[in-house]
C-alpha cells in the first residue's frame, strides 16, 4: 500500500475516466438537520402513531396488542386497551416481542444449504429460486413414493395453513404437531372419551371454590388472562390446592402443597375418588342423571385406600382425606384444573382420564367454579384446502392397528421410525413449519437420523433454531408482528362478570422488512409448482382473514375501526351444556383393550445415585422460541437446576457451582449450568427450565447458555393411548465442573 | 402530593413484565434497570416455606441519600404544581425531590455521571448510563422516575399497567381515600432496616408472614453505602480533565466543594 | 496513472431517491472543508462511493459482479496497493462461479449469524446501540440525516443504517457537493461503527474481494490530517 497517500491526493491525481452513475438529482432542504445526542429518555406514548390489531404469539395464548411506532419502528407493544381477555397488560414475553422483532438473528432471506446438512454452509438466493427447488422436490417425492412420503413438523398459526395443503390437499397423513403429542393431546383425548368435550384450560377459577393443580405451575406458567382468573379465584378467597414435587409459584400461594412422589398422581386421584364414593360425598344426582359406567368404575377402584395411596405417594394419608373432604365440602364449584402440558410419563391418559373423572363426580361440569366452556361468537367460518381423494392413505397408525385414542395427526415415533428404517414405507420429504424438533421431540439422535436420511428438507421459521441446521430450503416466515393469520376470539375472563364476546383478527403492525413472506403466500406458490395450484383457497392472507370474518359479518377495516377488536354482548356459559355425559367406565377404551377405568400405572424409579429430571417454563421465555431474545435472556440467561438442599450437602454441591448433567444412558449435557440449592423440590428430582442450552451458533444471544434437558431424554415413553410421549422418565446426576 | 407505590405480593406471581415494559417504555439498556424483580427461594424461614418475589425501584424516599451527595454546582430552580400551578423555586444540583410530588427526579443536562449518587442509595436503585459520555461527562446518572412524564398525559406508570396481577398500587400517600392509602393502613412496609431508615414511599405488603419474612430478610438493605462526596467529585474533575471541558458546572465546582466544605465537614464519613 | 474506467453501474432504481422539492437548489457549501475539491474530484468521489456500496450489497447479477471487481482491481492498482489488487486477480482466475461464490461469502459474513466474533452484522445501530438490536436508535437517527439532507429511503426493506445505504447516500452528498454533511456524517456517524465492523470483518474473512472492499470504504472515509 503506498504511504502518505490520502484519498485528497488521489482524486486530485488520478484520471479515472467514469460513466457517471444515475443519482437522482436532489434539492437539499433549507435546514442543515443536526442530529444531537437527545440526553431525556423519549418515552413511548409521545411523538408516536398507535397501530392496532396485534395478536401475540410470543406464546399461544395470544393476548390482544396495539404497537407505539415511530417512523415505522416499533418502540413499545401494550396491551390493548379494547380487550376484555388481558387488557392493557403484557407478560414478560409479550413487552419483549420488540426484540424479537429486531433480532439481527433473525432469518431475513430464503437461503439454500450447499454444505452438509448439520453443518449448513448458507447461500442467500432468490425466492424464485427457492420455491422452485420446494416446489420440484416436494413433487418428485409424491410422484416417486405418494403423499404419505411426505412429513409435517408444524407449530404456531404460521403452519396451519401449510399444514393443512400437505395434509388435505396433497393428502399426507404425516403430521406431527408438538402441541398434540408432545404437550396437550393427551388430556384433549382423555376428557373427550370420558366429557365428550376438550377441555382446554376452560376452569372457572375467578369463580371457584377450590381450585385444584396438578403440576400446573401457574406463575412460573403465565397466560394472562388465565393468571387473571387464577389470582381473582384467590383474592374471592377459593382454597388452593397443589400437587407438584417442586415448591413452584403455584404452591408458593397454596392453602395445601402436595409434594407429591412424580408419577404417583393417578394413584392419589384415584383414592380421592375411592373416599368420596365410598362415604358418599359426592354429588349423587348429579352422577346419577349423567354418569355412564359409575358401579364398574366404584368397584375397580376400591383397592385405592387412603393408605394404599399414602404409601405409594409419599404423602400422609390425612392430607389426601383432607384435599377430598375439602373437595366434597365445596362442590360442584370446585375448579379441578386439566393441566395443559400433560406428556409427563408415558402413562398420563390414565392421569387425565382420572381429573374428568373427578371433574364429573363433583358435578363440577357447567356450573360457576366449574369445566365451564365459554360461550364465545359465532359465525367465524373457516376456509381451507379442499380434501383430496385418497387423502389421508398410508396411515401408519390404522396399518400398526395402535394408539387408537389418537389426537389429530400420526403419533410421531411412528413416522420417526418409518422413516429411518424404510418400512412399510420410505418418508422422503420433511416440511418443518415453526417446529425446534430438536427440543420438542426426545430422542435427538433419532431426529438426526431421520432428517439425515430424507430426500428433501424445508424449514421455514422466524428465527435460526437448531432444527434449521439440517435444511436444504430455509425459509423467512413472518413474524406474528408482521402478518395476518389468526382470528383470536372468546369472552370476557371472569364468567361471572358482564357477559362480552370478542373478535381479533391478527393484523400486522408493521412491514415485515427484508424477503419475509407470509405462510400463505409462501404455500400458495409451492402448491402451484406443486401441481395443485388450482385448488388454492384464498390468495393471500388478507383474503382469507375476509373469508373468516364474513360469516360474522365484518371486516378487517370496520375491526381496525373499532380499536382493533371487535366487541359484541355475549351469553352467561352456566348451565348451557345441553349433552352432560361422564364415561366413569369407557366402553370404547375398553373394546380397544385399553384400561376402561382409570388406572394406575407406575413409572420407574430412579437408579440408585440418580434423580428425575423434571423440566418447566419460567416466566421469561417461551421454551427455545423465545430464547434468542436479548431482553428476556438478560433476566433469566440460564437455566440453573434446583437440588434439594439435603441432596446437595450430601453431593458437595453449593448454590451457584457450574454441573453437567449425566443422564442413565451415560449421555451428557453438552453444555453446564448452575446449580440452584433449595429445600423447595424433593430429593428424587431435580428441575429445569425447558428451552436452553441451544446448539445452533446461529443464535448468538443464545447459544451453548445453560443445559439443554430435551437431550438429556433419550429413554423413549409412549403414551398407549394416545401415542403421544412421556418425557420426565429420564434420571440425571450431577457433575461438578471446574 | 406524595407518590408512593406499592407491591402487593400476594397478586405477584414475578412474570418479570414490570422491568421489561420499563425498559421498553423508556429505551433503557439492556445491561442496566430501572427496575428489577429479584426471585426469592424457595427457602425456608420461621414461617415455614416461601417463594415470592422482590419487585424493586427507586422508593422516592423521604431523605434520600442520593439528592445531598450530588456535586454539581447549584442553580435555581422553578417547580411548579402540575394540579394547582402553585410554583416554588429551589437551590438544585443535578438531583432533587419535588416539592410538590414528593419524588426524585434527575435533571440529565447537568449530570456528570459521576456516580456518588448511585453510590449512595442503599437500593442500588440509580446506575451511570456510561454510553451517554462525552467530552462532558462520564455518563448520565438514570432511575426510575415514576413515570411523572406519562402521569402528566393522565397515564398510568408503565410498569403499573403492564401488572397483570394488578399487583403494583401507584398513588397519592397523602390522600386518605387512595386505594394506596389503604394498604398502608393494612400494613405496607418499606424495606428498612435499623441502620437503612430513610423513608421509602416504595412498600409492600403480603398476608403470608413466611413471604414477608423472606422478602425483608434478604431484601432490605442492612447498612448504609459509604459515600465520599469530595472525593466522587474530584475523581470526576480529575477524568474529565482529560478531555476537553469548555463551560459546565464543574467550574463551579471548585467554588461549591469550598463553599461545602466550610459549612458541613461531616459529609464525607457518610 | 493509469485511466480507470468504472463501468455504469446502473441501479435499476434509486435507492436512495431524491425528495422532491423543486423549490430549494443544491449548492456546494461555501463552508465547506473541502472546498477546494474541483468537479471532477468530486465525480470521483460520487464514483467511488458508489462503487463501494455496490461492493457491500448482496451480489445479485454477474455482469455487475464481474464489472465490479474489473473496477477494485484497477481502483486498487491506480492506489498502488499492489498485492491486495493481485489477491483478487488470483482469485477471479481461480474461481469458476464469482457470483456463487461471491454470495456465499456475504451470505456467511452478513447476512446470516454466527458466534459472536464472527458475526458481522452490516448495520450501525448493532455496533453503537448496546442493545445490538436492529433498527436502534442509531437507525433513526441515521435516517432523520438522511432526511434533513434532502433523502429518503425509496421502496427499501433493510434498515436505513444498511452500510450500502450509508454509502449511497455519501455518494449522494458527494454528487451534491455537500461536503460539510459528508463530513459531519463521517465522523458522528460512519467512523464510530465502521471502525469496529472492518476489524471484525478482518478477522471473519480471507476473501480477497471483501478485504480489498473494506480497505478501500476506510481509505475513502477516515479522517484525513
């Protein structure tokens, strides 16, 4: 480089011969625009435009937002003050979606994996060109091998619409949703074949005498309007019950704490039902008129004493007397709570089979305190891929003749295993929408395997997890902030308050920058390379929210008029059933040979010098999806694992030593964590919080923070039932590090 | 007008959303907090087994030992009464307590960054943006401010409304009908200790003895921070030398530290 | 010296377009401390500039492509900087696809992420906002100086703080022979994050071409004694 020139001397010397290069030709304004460094704080309610009509999906219950935007950034998302679901508050998670937003992370263009799948070496190409390569893939892949050799890994409301072209219209039976078989499915199928209904999480707690918990970390778990409800219950003074292994947020605010032995709830719930069958203190009537099989099922579970329960739960005989006389005394307003992330043991139907089962002894269906489902607005219609014929052919399930109490979809270790060994099929094409199945399915290494042998692998999400490590096609999908997808819609969250009904449609708040393409848009232009672009329902997302909104005779315009929601006057829920059914005794179950009563099943004990690993949420993160985020990783950036303060003197642990965890197969963390000492959780176990420890370098926030649990379960649990998991049989123990 | 808040901690189920929507509310970074939530236990104390929560921000005490120990040379200030228009003028540093609202407000022009006030708070309620340095300063000293800005447009403080728990109870302690009268007359406590009694108008409350004797234990400061005025001050003078000072309080500093140091030697064991 | 002859590089459109005000006329500072640049010094300028943000934008056709690095070779050779200007020779004789490859590598250093010390995010608000977020409040700054000089952003879905963008608009002041603003956006704005992006592009990358780029947006913006 040649000293002692400056750009000065080199303009004025060199004869660089130019074409000039087309510039606008500009007129500068009047004022020179110095920009100083502002000193005050802005604030976000001042010299800002408010923009209605969000829907958060920062988790999935979906609160109501409007955006404080300046200049076409956003500053601050709050609640919106239209909703009578959260109102104008947020969690953690939702006021920390303006980082998710700005996420340099963040995928931004659609991009084509030329290195090794695993080891993705990323080239940026044009959408053209990506969606040709889906679009020519996919097809060769139904031609060579049929629909069914196609998998679905979708999550969030992104991948209904994929979802539901793969699955309908080009006819794969393929599907795994994570929310079904790794989280809700299990109780959704139980309370049907006993409620005939889905319960969702539709307990009247704001209006509940009791409220009873089943590992459901409320506070540590938090859906807004679900923790209104929760905290009104106990403000009206309802009695709290708990059954966790942890002091959680929950049993913190507790009248009764239950630390209960994992995998022994089945049991206490069936001596709860046994001492109120046999002292008669249950709502008699009420079973008599609506309860189906009720002898069979009082005298397959007399062997359930109060001591027989004691014993296998390791609690004392009197509190579980108590927990049911406390239940007794206050039904049918007692709200006996279905949990919502059930897949614990691999034998959870039989729990949830157990809590409906409960739920219709106390006559607590329909009534204030109650299983109440509200009565929301009607007319949203759907719209969606027509059906094909042959549509839904190859399904592992029916062929296996297995879980026949299935929620929607194929039971994932079928397809996993198809896929890896060829039989009765090969499985060659993997669409993944928005799904880590690197952190929502155990058994990594199975996953790998699985995606290592496909022909073709598309990935579309928001953010660079670890799944989209093992890409061909990597696709920017929209975020929640940036599109129109979903249609939120319920009452107002006290049942017993003014009855209101509302409709959101989720509308963007602002342009979604980059080559990010909405879910819609992105499936429309597959399925036309695809063959099947005369069957496309709606053209773009906007239409297909109209469609929607049609039937209620609205539009996005009049909604964003009204503030975003829309409002209307609304139905008390109470006594509204018109079809109360309790199958204490499931003929159905029973002609699939599967226990027709609630059963005990126990689980496994730990090996010796091992202990449970038990997982959950905190507050500040929504499991590996919200993880990169900068702000909520600043308040919870690692995930320590709680050991009792017992277990922890015996080991030489102290609060605060950096452990791997060893897991009964010799399978270690990759990465450590902290060790959190504490009476608050028993000797068999220990806890994490779910979602860290991510793998993919491409999430700089995030990565190699803290212990990734889902590696850790490599002991395989399903659920016969349903064919959905179990994921807390697996045993750690802890290796101090350093 | 005396603004106080309460944290009600039976309703706090510590989601965290208080800090985040503060630091979104007033384009706070990451790395520092207006205000924090601190996860207590589970532990056991006399009361039997607690898990609760420490929602912490500046408490706008009474006598704050953050206001006295600011170094910068004083000016007259006008205050005035945003309900009534009443109006008082003030000898202020860069610190002060409103007399009309009771809280403690940063004035961000004149601050140094000098750090004696963050020093001071037994808190640890105030923190030195250091990314705001210049030739004039090391940083800017920042807090929680109650929101005064948004009450002023008829806003609720952003923390307050993000609470899903309605958990946080912002209002007039000197109006006897105020829902955060009543909590005081239930029991609120500001966290204070024998040695750290300075007048919070931050307190809690929380019907669970076992709670509230896990968040005092670990939560209310023990002692007093030790400040050295002349010494915070004359550091500041001695970094900022290196750069360029044109005009700013600092040359009056010299003439307020005489002028202090001839009227309350005592100041600097604090 | 040798005559280097920049082929057009024409933008299928403006992306820094023009506000249209035909009230108000451009004019060279008189203030300006670089008062002294001749118009065609300041063609120069506009040249260069506009050849370094086209160098710092995602590749997108090979006859721009192969235009581009013609000019950085030749623009390297008229400096004198002799070795840069034959690494990318070697490279353009080695390599069988420039564009494929050229993508892969603003691919890997700019687009997508990787662990932090090789993460290079071409945007200033990552560098001078704590936060490191995209769009910070150095983005809204930078963008309301673009406005106040008489620019906006047309039709563009990258922060306003985009590296390419910062260089299209001192091309732009260039071309308006506005040099009080090129300095002032010099210095409060380009150098203090360009600086710790080329050091950490440094160490990201071997490839001649974007070396050679970064050495050449530093040579044709530092401070000059």
């Amino acid at each position: 480089m040649a000293m002692n020139l400056t750009r000065r001397n080199f303009l004025k010397t060199a004869s660089i011969a130019a074409a000039s290069v087309p510039l606008s030709r500009v007129a500068a304004k009047a004022e020179s625009g110095v920009v100083k460094k502002p000193l005050a704080a802005p604030g976000s309610f001042k010299n800002t435009k408010t923009v209605v009509g969000g829907v958060c999906e920062m988790c999935f219950w979906r609160c109501q937002l409007v955006g404080k935007v300046r200049d076409g950034r956003l500053l601050k998302l709050e609640g919106n003050p239209k909703s009578i679901d959260n109102g104008v508050s947020l969690c953690a998670r939702g006021n920390g979606g303006v980082a998710m937003l700005y996420d340099p992370d963040r995928l931004k263009y659609p991009l084509k994996n030329v290195g090794k799948r695993g080891e993705p070496k990323w080239e940026r190409i044009s959408w053209t060109e990506a969606l040709d390569i889906c679009g020519s893939k996919l097809k060769a892949i139904v031609d060579q091998h049929g629909a069914k050799s196609i998998a679905v890994f979708p999550h969030g409301s992104s991948a209904k619409y994929p979802m539901d072209f793969f699955e309908r219209t080009v006819g794969t039976p393929n599907v795994s949703e994570a929310s079904f078989f790794q989280c809700r499915g299990v109780r959704d199928m139980a309370y049907i074949t006993t409620l005939e209904i889905a319960p969702d999480e539709n307990v009247d707690m704001a209006n509940a005498k009791v409220i009873f918990l089943t590992g459901s970390h409320l506070g540590e778990n938090v859906h807004v309007s679900h923790l209104k409800g929760y905290l009104k219950g106990l403000e009206r003074g309802a009695k709290l019950v708990v059954l966790d292994p942890r002091f959680s947020a929950a049993a913190s605010k507790a009248d009764i704490w239950v630390p209960i032995k994992p995998g022994t709830d089945t049991a206490m719930l069936l001596a709860i039902m046994n001492y109120l069958v046999e002292n008669k203190k249950y709502a008699v009537d009420f079973v008599e008129e609506y309860g189906e099989g009720f002898e069979q099922f009082a005298a397959g579970i007399k062997e359930w004493t109060l001591e027989r329960a004691a014993a296998e739960c390791e609690v004392p005989a009197a509190q579980i007397k108590q927990i049911a006389d406390l239940l007794a005394a206050n039904m049918p307003n007692v709200a006996i709570h279905p949990g919502r992330h059930v897949t614990w043991y691999g034998n959870d139907f039989q729990r949830e089979r157990a809590l409906a089962c409960l739920t219709g002894l106390l006559g607590a269906i329909d009534v204030k305190g109650g299983l109440v489902k509200p009565i929301g607005p009607k007319g949203l219609k759907g719209t969606n891929w027509p059906q094909s014929e042959g549509h839904g052919e190859g399904n592992l399930r029916e062929m296996e003749d297995v879980h026949h109490f299935h929620p929607p979809g194929t039971p994932t270790e079928l397809i996993r295993d198809a896929a890896i060994s060829g039989q009765p099929y090969p499985i060659k094409g993997c669409v993944i929408w928005g799904q880590n199945m690197i952190q929502t399915l155990p058994g990594q290494e199975k996953t790998i395997k699985m995606l290592e042998q496909m022909d073709f692998v598309l990935c579309a999400d928001v953010m660079p997890t670890d799944v989209t490590m093992y890409a061909d096609i990597l696709l920017p999908d929209c975020s929640y902030l940036e599109k129109y997808d979903y249609i939120k819609s319920g009452t107002q969250w006290d049942l017993s308050a003014e009855h209101q009904q509302y409709i959101a449609p989720r509308m963007a708040l602002v342009e979604p920058g980059f080559e990010r393409k909405d879910c819609v848009w992105i499936t429309n232009e597959i399925a036309k390379r695809m063959g099947y672009g005369d069957k496309i329902p709606v053209a773009s997302q906007e239409e297909m929210m109209a469609k929607v909104l049609e039937g209620a005779g609205l539009t996005l315009d009049k909604i964003r008029e009204e503030g975003g929601i829309h409002i209307q006057p609304g139905e008390a829920p109470y006594g509204k059933n018109d079809y109360l059914i309790v199958h204490f005794f499931s003929e159905d179950l029973g002609e699939y040979e599967y226990p027709a009563i609630p059963t005990y099943i126990p689980v496994e004990p730990p090996p010796a010098g091992y202990m449970r690993m038990l997982y959950g949420r905190t507050p500040l993160h929504t499991f590996n999806r919200s993880i990169n985020n900068p702000w909520l990783i600043h308040e919870a950036p690692i995930n320590p694992v709680w050991v009792n303060d017992k277990v922890a003197a015996r080991l030489g642990l102290k609060n605060g030593d950096t452990v791997r965890l060893v897991n009964q197969d010799g399978v270690e963390s990759r990465t450590t964590t902290v060790v959190k000492v504490t009476p608050g959780i028993r000797e068999d176990s220990v806890y994490l919080y779910h979602g860290y420890g991510t793998r993919n370098k491409e999430m700089t926030f995030s990565v190699d923070k803290g212990v990734d649990d889902s590696s850790l379960i490599t002991k395989i649990a399903i659920d016969p039932e349903t064919g959905a998991h179990g994921l807390r049989n697996n045993f750690v123990k802890l290796v101090k590090v350093g | 007008m005396r603004y106080g808040m309460v944290i009600d901690i039976d309703r706090c189920v510590g989601c965290h959303a208080c800090v985040i929507s503060c630091k979104a509310e007033w384009e706070v970074p990451t790395k520092y907090d207006r205000n924090w939530v601190h996860r207590l236990g589970p532990a056991q104390t006399s009361q039997g087994l607690a898990y609760t929560y420490y929602p912490g921000l500046c408490n706008h005490c009474e006598t704050p030992t953050c206001v006295p120990v600011c170094p910068v040379e004083k000016v007259r200030m006008t205050m005035q009464d945003a309900k009534t228009g009443e109006t008082k003028t003030m000898e202020v540093a860069a610190t002060w307590k409103d007399p009309f609202n009771g809280t403690v407000q940063i004035d961000y022009e004149r601050c140094i960054g000098c750090g004696a006030c963050a020093t001071a708070c037994p808190y640890h309620a105030r923190y030195i943006n250091t990314e705001l340095a210049d030739e004039t300063c090391l940083g800017k000293a920042d807090k929680c401010t109650y929101c005064m800005p948004r009450v002023a447009e008829g806003l609720e403080p952003a923390c307050v409304q993000t609470c899903l728990a309605r958990a946080r109870i912002f209002g007039d302690l000197d109006d006897p009908a105020s829902e955060i009268s009543q909590y005081v007359k239930k029991g609120a406590v500001g966290l204070t200790s024998p040695a750290v009694q300075i007048g919070p108008n931050g307190m809690y409350y929380g019907s669970k003895k076992a709670d509230m004797e896990l968040l005092m234990t670990t939560s209310a400061p023990k002692e007093m921070p030790k400040v050295v005025t002349r010494r915070a001050a004359l550091e500041a003078m001695r970094l900022t030398a290196k750069q360029q000072i044109k005009e700013v309080g600092l040359l009056g500093l010299a003439g307020a530290l005489v002028a202090k140091s001839l009227s309350s030697e005592g100041e600097d064991s604090k | 010296m040798l005559p280097v002859s920049l082929v057009s590089l024409s933008c299928p459109r403006s992306y820094i377009a023009a506000v249209q005000n035909p009230m108000l006329q451009a004019s060279p500072s008189t203030e300006s401390c670089q008062s002294h640049q001749t118009p065609e010094e300041a063609s120069r300028l506009v040249d260069m500039y506009t050849l370094l943000s086209q160098l710092m934008r995602y590749p997108e056709e090979s006859a721009i492509v192969t235009a581009m690095v013609e000019a950085q070779i030749e623009l390297a050779g008229a400096l004198d900087w002799q070795r840069e200007a034959e690494d990318v020779r070697q490279w353009r004789q080695q390599c069988p696809d420039l564009l494929h490859d050229l993508r892969l590598e603003y691919t890997r250093l700019f687009i997508t992420a990787a662990r932090r010390n090789t993460t290079v995010p071409p945007y200033a608000s990552v560098y001078l906002d704590s936060d490191a977020l995209l769009q910070g409040r150095t983005t809204e700054r930078i963008h309301d100086f673009y406005r106040s000089c008489g620019y906006e952003l047309a039709a563009e879905s990258e922060p306003a703080d985009h590296i390419w963008l910062q260089l299209n608009f001192l091309a732009a002041l260039a071309r308006d022979a506005n040099f009080e603003a090129e300095e002032q956006f010099l210095r409060t704005f380009f150098r203090p994050w360009f600086v710790i992006f080329k050091e950490k592009c440094f160490q990201a990358t071997a490839h001649p071409v974007y070396r050679l780029t970064l050495i050449l947006i530093d040579f044709f913006t530092k401070e000059e004694q």
